[in-house]
C-alpha cells in the first residue's frame, strides 16, 4: 500500500498546478461567455422590444423599456408555444417573440389605463 502511494505522489503533485489552470480557464472561459451572452440578450431585446413598439403606436417608451420589453416577450414567446405544442423554428422564434413583446406593451398600457 505504500508503495503505490509513494508512486501516486509525485504524480498528484505534477497534476495539481495543471488542473487548477484548466478549471481556472474554465471558470474564466465560462464567465466571458456569460457576458457575451448577456450583451447578446440585451441587444436582441432592444431590437425586439423596438420593433413592437413601432407596431404598437403611441408615445415612445425609451430605450431601457424598449430592452425590457422585448426581454418579456422573448421570454413569453420561449415559454408559452412550447407548453401549447407549437413548435418554433428560429424565424418563428423572432416572430413570436415580437408578438410577444407586442402583447405585453398592450397589457402594460391596459394597466396604466385603469389605474
């Protein structure tokens, strides 16, 4: 028994710099990849939540509502035609999440017209 773990050692010593640096990248390589894929959330909703407003006319809403909601109808449009069974390609995706956006700025301007 000490035999093998005279031999296991030094190998255990050699090994543990290296792996602390992978999973170090990784953890790195997993951050970076978190913000990338924030800014791309941020920007596609942006875009998505602008084009809803410019269907849905009225006064503008600016641009961080414009983000948020075309964020909500994204997340409406990932979540709803999935639980009904509606399959969605990317195209439809986009479109669905348009519409999504759409329908919340409706619900959102129903509800300061009745408060």
């Amino acid at each position: 028994m000490q035999g093998i773990l005279r031999k296991a050692a030094p190998v255990a010593l050699i090994a543990g710099p290296a792996l602390a640096q992978e999973q170090a990248a990784e953890a790195v390589g997993a951050a970076v990849g978190g913000v990338i894929g924030l800014v791309i959330v941020i920007v596609v909703g942006a875009v998505i939540g602008w084009l809803a407003s410019m269907v849905v006319k009225g006064g503008g809403s600016g641009i961080v509502t414009n983000v948020l909601y075309g964020i909500g109808g994204s997340l409406l449009a990932g979540y709803l035609p999935p639980l009904l069974g509606i399959p969605l390609g990317a195209v439809g995706g986009i479109i669905a999440a348009i519409v999504g956006a759409i329908v919340l700025i409706l619900i959102v301007r129903a509800l300061h017209r009745s408060a």
